[in-house]
C-alpha cells in the first residue's frame, strides 16, 4: 500500500507577519513530526503566499509531486 501524500501551502495577508513570526516553520515542524508519527509523505511550500500568482506556483509545484 502506497504511503498518503499531503500538501501543505501556508498562505496569509501580507499585512500579517506570518514569515516574521515564525508562522510557516512551526507549521511545518508540527506537520513534519506528525508525518513521521502517522506514517505518511509530507510536502511543503516552504514559502508564505500572499497572491494569486504565488498560489498558482505553488498549485503547479504541489500537482507535480502527485499529493492526495
């Protein structure tokens, strides 16, 4: 049985200081180390996204590497 792939794109205002407050990486920490516990494959944007065009990338990024 193949592993589960999941996703994670953290997005938010670009008002909001999610990068500046460490938002993304503590996000994904928690995500990485619940990965290894449930057993499953993690693939972050490593990034904040905070428009369109962004997303869109990130969109392409994540359909590449054939998420769940």
């Amino acid at each position: 049985m193949e592993k589960l792939r999941v996703g994670y794109a953290g997005v938010a205002l670009s008002s909001y200081f999610a990068e500046e407050h460490g938002q993304y990486t503590r996000a994904i920490d928690g995500l990485e180390a619940l990965s290894r516990e449930l057993d499953f494959d993690f693939i972050p944007i490593r990034h904040g996204l905070v428009d369109l065009e962004m997303a869109e990338q990130a969109a392409r990024e994540l359909a590449g590497q054939k998420i769940d």
